[in-house]
C-alpha cells in the first residue's frame, strides 16, 4: 500500500475539519469538525505505523489513547453545549460572549486592568483615589 493515498485522504479530513471549525457557528458542527480532525490523526497515525512495520505498532497505540481523548472531550462538550442550549435557546457560538463575567480580563480587575476592592465590590474612580491615599 502506497502511503500517499492514507496521506491525502488525511489532509482532506483534517481540512475539512478546519474549515467546519473556522466558518461554523453552530457548536455542535464544531464539536463535529473537531472530530474529523482528530479522525484525519488517527489515520496518519496507523498509516506510518503500517508504512513503517513498527513491531511494537505504537502508532496504533497512540491511535488507542486518542479516541479514548476524543471521546472524553465529546462528552463533555456535549454537556456544555446542552446546558447552554437549555439556558440561552441556542447554541450559536457567537451569543456565546455574553456568557462572559463582566469585570474585564480577569478575576478582579476592572476593564480598565485596575484592581477592585478585597470585597470584589467595584469602587468609583473617586473612591479609588481616596483608597489609594
């Protein structure tokens, strides 16, 4: 067996893929394209296992773990987008942003990048002034 068609069938699938992820915005066509992509590894990885006659056939090993990774991740990625399709009635990711905590970059911070209080209320410019002094 030549091991350009495996290759290209591969590259296909994993282009796929990347398309269904790059141009969706259905989360469950994402969680999808991802699979094909992972699908498009797997396949490379027991195709140079067989090109290489491994005897020890750790490409097909490896093949093992992936799935078991791929799996995984589709179960939990189900939940997730089960959840938000129950609280927002849609699973568009881009509606997805508003889940986001307001307050900025991180825990604690202001959109502006500055601290709140300990309490995690958040202080008036005024009354940061005052803080600070």
């Amino acid at each position: 067996m030549h091991l350009a068609y495996p290759a290209v069938l591969a590259a296909l699938l994993f282009c796929t893929g990347l398309y269904g992820v790059l141009a969706r915005r259905n989360a469950i066509l994402v969680l999808m394209s991802v699979e094909l992509m992972l699908n498009a590894v797997n396949l490379n990885l027991v195709a140079f296992d067989v090109w290489l006659r491994d005897t020890l056939h750790a490409g097909q090993a490896l093949t093992l773990f992936t799935i078991t990774i791929a799996a995984a991740e589709i179960g939990i990625g189900l939940a997730i987008v089960l959840l938000v399709y129950r609280n927002r009635g849609g699973s568009d990711i881009d509606r997805l942003r508003d889940t986001a905590e307001p307050g900025g970059p991180g825990p604690g911070t202001d959109p502006d990048g500055t601290a709140a209080a300990a309490d995690g209320t958040q202080q008036a410019p005024e009354q940061k002034a005052e803080a600070a002094a």
